[in-house]
C-alpha cells in the first residue's frame, strides 16, 4: 500500500462495528482495537431473520435498538433447536 500498488481494499462487515477504521489508519496509522470486528455474526444472524443488520456487540446504536432484543430472543431459540 505505501508503495501505491494497491488498486482496491476491501472491508467488509468491519466497517459495521469500525466505520471510523480507514481512517484511524491513514490518518493515525493506529486502530481502535476494541472496535475490530471479532466475528460475531449478529450482523449476517440478523437480516437472515428479518432484523435490521448492524454490529450489536460492540455498536451502543444497535444495542439499544428494540431488534437487539428481538436478535436475543431468536438466537436463544436457534441454541434450543440445534
């Protein structure tokens, strides 16, 4: 990357626990390592049931949100089932 031999960098569901992440790093060059995704799967868990996707764990927005209980509640019942 510092040698501009980069065409793309691709984030993914980072960016959902970490918007502020591509900045951090060209602007700092440090990342806020409490706000790294750390694989969680609330944010794929969610739409696949018909809940707002977003990062719950580490993001107060969607922990406060109504379908944080909601996504709660239906990964108790899929521990139930499987």
């Amino acid at each position: 990357m510092r040698a501009g031999d980069v065409d793309l960098v691709r984030l993914g569901r980072m960016v959902l626990s970490y918007p502020e992440m591509p900045q951090d790093c060209l602007v700092c060059g440090t990342l806020a390592r409490r706000k790294v995704c750390r694989t969680f799967s609330d944010c794929t868990t969610a739409p696949r049931h018909g809940i707002v996707s977003g990062c719950y764990p580490l993001d107060a927005y969607y922990k406060d949100l109504p379908e944080a209980e909601r996504l709660d509640e239906t990964k108790r019942a899929l521990k139930s089932v499987g």
